[in-house]
C-alpha cells in the first residue's frame, strides 16, 4: 500500500461521495482496512453525507417575496437609471469630440443629438435620485429588523 496520510487524507471525502476510480478506491479502501485513523474519518464523513443529505430548505415566507420583488423593482428602476446616464455620458463624452473637432476646425452650434444625450443623461439622474429617495422613504417608513428570523 502506497498511501501518504497528510497528501491522500482528501481523497478520503472522494471516496465516500464516489468520485474516485477503481484502482484508486481500492488503494484507499485498503489504506482504511489498516488505519483506524482513517476508517474513523471515513466513518465521520458517512455521517456528515447522511446529514446534510437530509436537510431540506425551508419555505420562505410571503414578507420574503414581497422584499425580493420590492428589491427586484429597485433593481430595474436603477438600472434604467443607470443605462440612461451612460448612455447620456457616452453620447456627450462623443460630443466633447466633436466639439473639440469643430473648434479645431472652426465650426460652432449644439447638434439636436447632443439635446437630446442632454436630456437622457438629466433624466437618468433624476430617475436615479427619485429611486433612491422613494427607496429612503418606504425604508425609513418600515420597522429596520423586521426580517429577521430566530
């Protein structure tokens, strides 16, 4: 038997979930027949495998769902508010090229299309300043530890 405790003690939790070849558990299958150290431990992880193969989550509660889908709203309130900043940036940050492109080559005037990144990059903001206002709002409005479960 060729076994190196300190280096094969891993393979002692692949050989109880099975994820070991044929030569392989039968080394280690040997190994154990001779150590009581290593049978213990095998023993140990059959308990710990029957145990956690056992436990089952629970259901959560409807106040979870209700938190999750608030959650899930805020998300997607942000991430349109955040999409349009972007997008208002990005447009402005190729508008900022242009302008220094006309003003390098003499032109002059504000193209309709920087209105509008204007308004999208304003208007992202806003959206995101009433998201988290409304979100203070309905949080400061409800109990802080209500959630929590004993």
């Amino acid at each position: 038997m060729n076994v190196d405790p300190r280096h094969d003690a891993a393979l002692l939790s692949a050989y109880v979930d099975g994820e070991l070849d044929a030569a392989e558990a039968a080394r280690i299958e040997a190994w154990v027949a001779e150590d009581a150290g290593a049978r213990r431990e095998v023993e140990r992880l059959h308990r710990l495998k029957a145990l956690t193969g056992a436990l089952r989550l629970k259901d959560a509660p409807p106040e979870v769902w209700e938190g999750f889908w608030q959650g899930a709203y805020n998300r997607s309130e942000r991430s349109l508010g955040w999409l349009l900043l972007g997008l208002g940036v990005l447009v402005l940050a190729g508008w900022g090229a242009t302008v220094l492109l006309r003003v390098v080559l003499g032109a002059d005037g504000l193209p309709p299309f920087v209105k509008a990144a204007i308004i999208a990059g304003v208007a992202g903001l806003a959206l995101l300043l009433v998201s988290v206002v409304r979100e203070r709002i309905h949080a400061r409005a409800r109990t802080r530890y209500r959630d929590v479960v004993r």
